[in-house]
C-alpha cells in the first residue's frame, strides 16, 4: 500500500513538472525546489503533517525569505 501512495506521489510530482511547471517559471529559492519537498514531505510524513510541512515551505519561498539548501525534517520516532 505504501508503495503506491509514494508511486502516485511522484506521478502527481512528475505531471506537475511537465504541464504546470514550465509556465510558472523556476523561481524556487530552495533546494530541493518547493515541489520536490512538497512530494518527499508527503511519502515521509504522510498526507496530513507532508502537506503541512509543504505549505509552510512555500509560504516562506517569497522574497524577502530564506535562501539555500531546506530538506525536509526526518521523521520523528
């Protein structure tokens, strides 16, 4: 089962990048860009705290904002 969540993750990950991505333009301040940490945010953290953590990024992703390498916080045990 997890195994397919993290397949669609990188699906809808993917599409995003061949459909939406090109006319939105590269304007990410962050490494990995918002959408690469919004798809391993989700596959690590699951869709309720992987979403959270994916809206505070890009909320901070705006100028005036951080810069530089942001990875996704590892998962608590």
């Amino acid at each position: 089962m997890t195994a397919l969540y993290e397949r669609s993750v990188r699906a809808a990950l993917r599409a995003y990048k061949l459909t939406l991505s090109p006319y939105i333009g590269q304007a990410c301040r962050f490494r990995p860009t918002c959408s690469e940490y919004m798809a391993e945010a989700l596959i690590t953290h699951g869709p309720v705290r992987g979403s959270w953590l994916g809206i505070k990024r890009i909320c901070r992703c705006r100028p005036g904002g951080g810069t530089g390498y942001d990875p996704v916080p590892g998962r608590e045990t």
